[in-house]
C-alpha cells in the first residue's frame, strides 16, 4: 500500500504488528512492551526482530517502568543503558521523557539522554501531557534539540485536547514537531486530521483476541489483580523482604 499521508506512527509490541503496519502504509512504528502500562522498553531480542521484519523506520520506547516519570539514579543509568542499545540494535529512533517532582521537564537528564542517542532521532512522549506547564515544556524541549513531541493536548485523547494541540501546533511550528496521539479511532481520525493538519499522527490499532491455549488453569492468574495507578510504584520493599527471609528460616518476628 502507498503511504499515508499524514505519516501514521504505530505504536506495537510485536514483530507481527511491524509486518502488519508496513502492509497498512504506516510511516513510522513505535515498538514498546506492555502497552497495558503505556509502554515500557522492548527488550533487545524484539528490537532487532523487528528491526529485520520491516524497512519502516523503527523508534524504541526507553522507559523502564510504568507509573509516573521521576525516576531515580538506577532508573536513569537503565535508561542511558537502553539508549546506547537501541542504537546498537539498528532502531531509527528512542522515545523518552522525564519530569521532575515539580512536575517540570527534566532538562538536564533528557538533554544527556538526547546526546547519547544521536544520531537517532529523539521523540520526548506523553510525559509531555503530565506536565505542569505545557508552553514552558515545549520551549524546554525546543532548546534541547528534540525532533517532537508526542501528546494528546493533555487531555484523555486527542479529540478532547484539539484546543492545546492547535496552540502548540503553532508555537512549535519550525522548531520541533507535534505528534498527535492517543484515542484516534477510524470514527474520529478524519475529523482529527482535518482540525490539526498534522504532519504525522501517532495511533494504535490493537485489539484482545483469545490465547490459543486449549488447557487453561483458572485458578491461576499472573497479572497483578489490583494494578498499580499512575501516581503509584511497585517496588521491592526492604523491610517485607527481611521478614519473609527470617520467616523461612523460622526466626521469630
């Protein structure tokens, strides 16, 4: 199929959704793990699966965790880390974005992340639409060097957030690009496109299908059974570990 015009990025975790989106006219994939969470960095095994499935332009998603976007020293080394892979697994591209407490763009460390991925492009994601200040963002992140900024307008979905979009669309204009994503469906893509006249859109088109399992055990379940929300972090707790190490040695409490 030709390409599509505005150029459409696929957000995917699969190698089979790379195939499926090159055969769409997609322009540009983002590839990700657990999309449930937003998306975390696809391991290197999948980043170059991918990277021979299709000749699209391929950006990894580094983000080593879900929940918010202040990470600590660990997280950001993990994140250096997974940069410098990215560019050693042949990706075209790295998604990122980190925020400090205050809810400001972390200049200094996405400003580092940004130098060690080039000569990848530099995409700063839906931390974007966290923030406290979308106008001060943008100017941080134009100052940076990003190529874009990936954002709904802050709100749920693009379509509630065209008002911010369309400003943003004209404060960057030249500078650094607007990728319109999140919530665009084949109701509501036309209208979109024709309210922003975006030069790329971001989308996914993913849908539940059953496992092909035929034995299953209901009893048994690996999902967490009350996810943890956008302001929550699961992390491994000092003092839970110590009395359960002390309990299997049968030391008291």
């Amino acid at each position: 199929m030709a390409p599509l015009r505005p150029l459409v990025e696929v957000c995917l975790e699969s190698v089979a959704g790379c195939r499926a989106a090159e055969a769409a006219g997609a322009g540009r994939v983002e590839l990700c793990s657990a999309l449930v969470e937003g998306g975390l960095t696809p391991s290197r095994g999948l980043q170059r699966q991918a990277r021979q499935a299709c000749s699209l332009p391929v950006f990894c998603m580094i983000r080593p965790r879900g929940g918010d976007f202040l990470y600590d020293e660990d997280e950001y080394a993990a994140m250096l880390e997974d940069v410098r892979g990215a560019r050693e697994t042949g990706m075209d591209g790295v998604v990122f974005g980190l925020l400090q407490a205050d809810g400001r763009v972390d200049r200094e460390r996405t400003a580092r992340l940004a130098e060690a991925a080039r000569p990848l492009e530099v995409t700063f994601h839906r931390a974007f639409d966290v923030c406290r200040d979308p106008f001060e963002a943008l100017e941080t992140l134009a100052g940076i060097g990003v190529e874009r900024i990936l954002t709904s307008g802050q709100e749920a979905g693009v379509e509630e957030g065209l008002p911010l979009l369309r400003e943003l669309l004209e404060r960057a204009r030249g500078r650094l690009g607007i990728l319109p994503g999140c919530g665009i469906t084949p109701e509501n893509a036309a209208r979109i496109v024709a309210a922003l006249e975006p030069e790329e859109i971001h989308l996914a088109a993913g849908r539940r299908r059953p496992s092909p399992m035929r034995f299953r055990n209901p009893r048994c379940r690996m999902a967490a059974h009350d996810p943890p929300g956008e302001y929550e972090r699961v992390e491994t707790d000092a003092a839970l570990l110590l009395a359960l190490a002390r309990a299997l040695h049968g030391d008291p409490a």
